[in-house]
C-alpha cells in the first residue's frame, strides 16, 4: 500500500485532532463564561470557533481526496474505507498510528459532547432563571388602598414593565 497516502492521512487526522482538542479547551472555557455571565467574551470564543470550523472543512477535503486515492488503491468504494478496513491491511507499526490517531480524535469528540450538553443546560437554566425574573417583575400587582363605588376594593391592577412580551 502507499506510504506516502498513508503518511499524509495521519497527518491530517492529527491536525483534526489538534483543532478538536482547540475546541474542547474552548469549550471548557465556555463553562467558566456561562457561570460568570461574560457574554462578550462568549461571542469572542464562538468568533474563534466559526474560524476553527473552516480548517475542519478544508482538512476534510484533503481527507476524502486522500480516502479516494486509497479506495483506487484498494479497489474498494470511498464509502467502504474505515480505518478499520486501512489497519487489517497495514502493518502493526502503520496500523497502530492510525488507530492512536482514531481514539485520539474520539476522545476529543466525546470530551465535546459533554461539554456541549453541560453548556447547554447551564444556557438553559440561565434562560429559565430569567424569563422567572422578567414573570416575577411584571406579575406584581400595584396595591391601592381605594374603593370602588359598590364599597369594595377595587381589583388589583397588574403593572407592567415592558409594553410588549417577547
């Protein structure tokens, strides 16, 4: 098999690796801003992030170039191309480069997940917290102390903080 297609896949894959691990310090730091409320230094990560994504695409362009080559080599469909199926035909020093680079870049993506998911939910609780606040603060009735002409008091009146609710 081609050495040289071998090498430059591995290659890629660890540059995908380094830009996933990138994402995850990103993502961790993203917490810590959630917590804190520091939307500004939000908006600067998710700006760093759109730039990130942009060499994931290219690197994976190059990638599928490289699996097409490979699948030509193989004889075998883009499509049919895993690293598994690159490993069983490798050698064990070959192989094993491309299985450390696999669970280099499955490690990255599940630290991602779970990162997400705790960042979502703390997003969501920030959310709920204050669309509680905005309902506490336009639910508070105006209290008056005068009667209407049947001698009763009159209805407590809601007052409202905003003219219209989004």
């Amino acid at each position: 098999m081609d050495t040289g297609l071998l090498k430059k896949l591995t290659d890629i894959l660890n540059k995908e690796n380094d830009i996933y691990d990138t994402f995850l310090k990103l993502s961790n730091n993203k917490t810590d801003l959630i917590v804190s409320g520091n939307v500004s230094e939000l908006e600067n990560i998710v700006k760093v992030e759109q730039s990130l994504i942009i060499k994931i695409a290219k690197l994976e362009d190059q990638r599928e170039k490289i699996v097409e080559s490979l699948s030509t080599v193989l004889g075998k469909n883009p499509e049919e191309i895993t690293i598994s199926e690159l490993t069983s035909r490798l050698g064990q020093k070959e192989a094993a480069e491309l299985k450390e680079c696999q669970e280099k870049i499955l490690n990255s993506i599940n630290g991602l997940k779970v990162n997400n998911e705790l960042n979502s939910k703390l997003i969501k609780n920030s959310l709920e917290y204050i669309d509680f606040s905005i309902n506490m603060m336009t639910s508070v009735g105006t209290v008056t102390n005068s009667y209407g002409s049947s001698g009763n008091a009159d209805e407590v009146k809601k007052r409202n903080l905003f003219d219209v609710k989004l």
